[in-house]
C-alpha cells in the first residue's frame, strides 16, 4: 500500500511580506519568490528545510482577481482570516503520494477532490476540498502528487535548515491520529490533546533549534 511523505509545511499570513518577515525572524533566512497561483488567487515564498522538503508562505494575493471558487488552506474562512490578523502562523502541512488517487479514497478524513493546479512552470496534483476547509482542522495532511521526480526544494538554495519535528494539538485527537495513520504518516506526526488545533514545527538551523 503507498503512504504519504512529509512535503512542505505552510505558513499563513494576510500579506506575504508579513509571512516573510515572520519566518526570517525566526530561521534568519528569508524565503524566496515563489508565484502566483491563478486559480486560487493566491501567491507564495519558498524556503528549503532539507532534500525534498521546503516551507510555504502562502497569502492571499491582492493583484490577482477574486477566484471562481473557495480559496483553498481555508484562507476564505472568517475565523483564519481574523486569526491572522494577530500574525502569521504555521497552519498545515502537505504529504507527497504516488498514488493520490488511491491514497485519497483510503483516508478516513475528507480531503477533497484530487485537481491538477499549476504555478509557472511547475505543475502537480494535489487534493482540495471543495470549501476549501483545512482536513482535521489542518492537522490531516493535504495530499500532493509530483508528475516526476524533479521537486521545487531541489531548485531552492540549501541554507542548512532541516525539519526535526512535527506535532499538533487538537481537542479531539483520536480520529485525527486514525488518519495520520492511515495515511503512513504515525512516526512523522504526533498529535496529542490541546483545547484548541494547533501545529508546530521544529526547526535545526546553524544557530540551534527552532520552533514555530
């Protein structure tokens, strides 16, 4: 059976040069121009945590026309929108598949349709809900599919970051562990209670560890 591979981490923030700031402020290197993503009206910086693996800056993009559907990482949503006026925050993580078909139909959690989407010359398949929610209060992995073995964070500049761990709380922890499970994600991700959902990342840099 296929299992998912952490991806990238995404970080949200009301413009991207605030989500810039706030993970330079943290790992001393700012995240690099990422794109546009048209269908989504969104846009993005990138910044690499090892082989295969990267951080998303993702905002909404205040050039881009309003998009025909829900943005997704649920950056339409009131409750995330006042939220980030507080300041930008880890909110979700993305596992890669090579079977997200498969993968997808096997999750105990809805994770939406599987969509092709695009971002100047990259192109993946990746699921979405339709109301553009974040799966287990984004706890539950987004699925991602790469058409071939190229990865974007190959294409990034290596600054000796590396992920060290991933955790969550959530207020109702079982079925969101069921999930991660399912999807061959247990030893990546551990979720114990916490009155409200929340992630957290550790981060090795050449100054030591850090966690947001």
């Amino acid at each position: 059976m296929d299992t998912a591979t952490i991806d990238h981490l995404v970080v949200a923030a009301q413009t991207l040069a605030q989500g810039c700031d706030y993970v330079e402020s943290g790992l001393r290197v700012r995240p690099q121009p990422g794109g546009k993503h048209a269908t989504m009206g969104t846009h993005n910086a990138l910044l690499r945590l090892g082989e295969r693996l990267y951080l998303e800056v993702i905002a909404i993009d205040p050039a881009a026309p309003k998009p025909l559907r829900t943005r997704w990482f649920d950056l339409d949503e009131p409750r995330m929108r006042a939220s980030l006026t507080d300041g930008p925050r880890l909110i979700h993580f993305v596992a890669r598949t090579d079977d997200i078909d498969g993968l997808a139909a096997r999750s105990p959690e809805d994770l939406g349709d599987v969509l092709p989407m695009a971002r100047g010359d990259w192109r993946w398949r990746m699921t979405i809900p339709v109301d553009g929610h974040l799966p287990g209060r984004g706890l539950v992995p987004t699925l991602i599919q790469w058409p071939d073995e190229r990865h974007p964070a190959e294409a990034m500049p290596d600054h000796g970051l590396s992920l060290v761990a991933l955790a969550g709380e959530h207020p109702d922890p079982a079925p969101v562990r069921a999930a991660i499970a399912r999807l061959g994600l247990a030893d990546d991700v551990k979720v114990t209670y916490g009155q409200s959902p929340r992630l957290a990342a550790m981060v090795r840099t050449p100054r030591g560890i850090v966690t947001f």
